[in-house]
C-alpha cells in the first residue's frame, strides 16, 4: 500500500476463482454442457484458453457474464470531495465513516490539493482556515449542537474512509471514466491505485483497467487531452 498524501488503498476481497467463474458464464451461454461440468473441464484450467474466449465475449458487449465477481477496497485518506464523486457510481456498495456518529476531536484531518499545496503563501492560508473551521467546529459540539448538525460546517477536504465494493463490470466502467485526463486528480490516483491491487493479483485485467480512450481507440470529450484521436476528426 503506498502511503503518501492521496488514497489509501487495499483490496480486501476478491474470489480465488475469478477467472474460472468468468469463463464458467461465457461458456454457458454457448454450451449444451451443464456449468457445472464446464466448471470442472479441463479447458477451465487453460488460462490462456479462457482470457481467448473473454476477451471475444467482453469485446462483443456481452458485460453480464462480468458482473458475477465482486470486489472490495479498504479506502483511508481521501477527501469528501473525492469520495462524493465516487459514490456517484450506482453500481458501487460503500460503507463510510460516519460524520453523525464520529465526532472530530481536535483539529481534523484533511487533504489539500497539489494546486493549493504548491503555492506556500495560499498554502499557509488554506491551513489557518481549516483551522478557523475546526475551532467553530469544537465551538459547536461543546455548546452541545450533535455532530450531525456541527458537521454542516466542515469542508469538502475532510478526509474520509470506507469500505467499498462493486462488480468487475462497474470497476471496468469506473476505471474506463475516472482514469480519463479530464477527472480530477485524486479520484484518478484513487481509481489507479484501486486497479492496481486487483491487477497485482490478476494481470490479466491490466487490458480493460484503463481510461476510455485506450479501451475505445479514440476520445469522446469535449476537451480532449491529445493523447487519442478525437471522435468524428
Ligand atoms: C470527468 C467527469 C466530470 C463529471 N462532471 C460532473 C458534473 O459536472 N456534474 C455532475 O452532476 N456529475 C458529473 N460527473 C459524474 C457523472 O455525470 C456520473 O454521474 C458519474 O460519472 C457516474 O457515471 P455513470 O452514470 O456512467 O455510472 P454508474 O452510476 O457507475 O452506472 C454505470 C452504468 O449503468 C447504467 N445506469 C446506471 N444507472 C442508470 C439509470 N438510472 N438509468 C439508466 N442507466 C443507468 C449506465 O449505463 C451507466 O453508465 C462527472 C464525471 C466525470 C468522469
């Protein structure tokens, strides 16, 4: 697990038979065989046989055949800009640290973007207004207004934690958007570093776990990046 600023990230769940359980759905939507006597086959022990034929099915849009395995993350360190944009993605299970029932003790804990960061003098600032923030903050819950009422002044770059879980289908989806040049930098680091303990364990999904463009060929936003040719020119 990398420990610096941004997202902490480790995969908590995933099955052992992944790849087996995938090859299982595609084949049985083509086989006269019972599922699970292709389970038991021989050819479910072939890797390169399976990823040839869900690589064909995934390729032709047939996505139901990948939601059957789900992973889960334990996420720290991320902001609450971040994680609202995450829990955008409907798919997606979470379970969040609550700010009703965790009071902040103290100065609490917060990101600040690289923007802010690399320019001392409105870096200084930034970190007395959070501190102004968190003194109003305790001013609050002493007067004995519930953290869920005190909570309405603190910011988006409260940190945050959760336990999040979603399908191999959604995490393609979200990858697919999240590691685009055009979504912000910390949920791209955290969208990057979650693929990334899932590749560690299956190198296979390396091909799929990529922004759009790479997956598609071309890009479809308004304002490109370059990297891609843009659809339609
Ligand atoms: C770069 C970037 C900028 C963004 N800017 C904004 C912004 O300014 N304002 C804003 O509000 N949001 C913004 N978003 C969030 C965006 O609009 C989506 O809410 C978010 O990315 C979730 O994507 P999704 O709906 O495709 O996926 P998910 O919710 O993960 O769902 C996956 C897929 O399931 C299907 N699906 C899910 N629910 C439904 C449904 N109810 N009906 C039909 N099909 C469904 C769709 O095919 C969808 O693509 C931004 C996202 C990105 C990546």
């Amino acid at each position: 697990m990398t420990k610096d600023k941004y997202a902490q990230v480790r995969l908590i769940s995933k099955p052992e038979n992944m790849l087996k359980t995938i090859y299982t759905a595609c084949r049985t939507c083509y086989s006269a065989d019972s599922p699970l006597n292709i389970y038991d086959c021989d050819s479910a022990q072939d890797e390169e046989k399976m990823l040839k034929l869900i690589s064909r099915v995934v390729s032709s849009g047939h996505y139901s055949t990948i939601e059957h395995v789900q992973v889960s993350f334990a996420i720290s360190n991320i902001s609450r800009a971040c994680s609202h944009q995450l829990v955008r993605h409907r798919h997606m299970s979470f379970s969040q640290k609550s700010q009703r029932y965790v009071k902040e003790k103290g100065q609490f804990d917060y990101l600040t973007p690289d923007s802010i960061e690399n320019n001392p003098e409105l870096k200084e600032k930034f970190d007395a207004f959070m501190g102004k923030i968190s003194e109003f903050y305790l001013e609050l819950t002493e007067a004995g207004i519930p953290a869920e009422d005190a909570r309405a002044v603190l910011p988006n770059a409260t940190s945050t934690s959760m336990v999040a879980s979603l399908n191999l289908r959604e995490l393609i989806h979200l990858a697919n958007l999240r590691l685009c040049t055009r979504a912000q930098k910390e949920i791209r680091i955290l969208v990057k570093r979650m693929c990334d303990e899932l590749i560690k364990e299956e190198p296979w999904l390396k091909e799929y776990l990529v922004p759009k463009c790479e997956r598609f060929g071309f890009c479809d936003e308004d304002k490109s990046c370059g990297r891609m040719p843009v659809k339609g020119q």
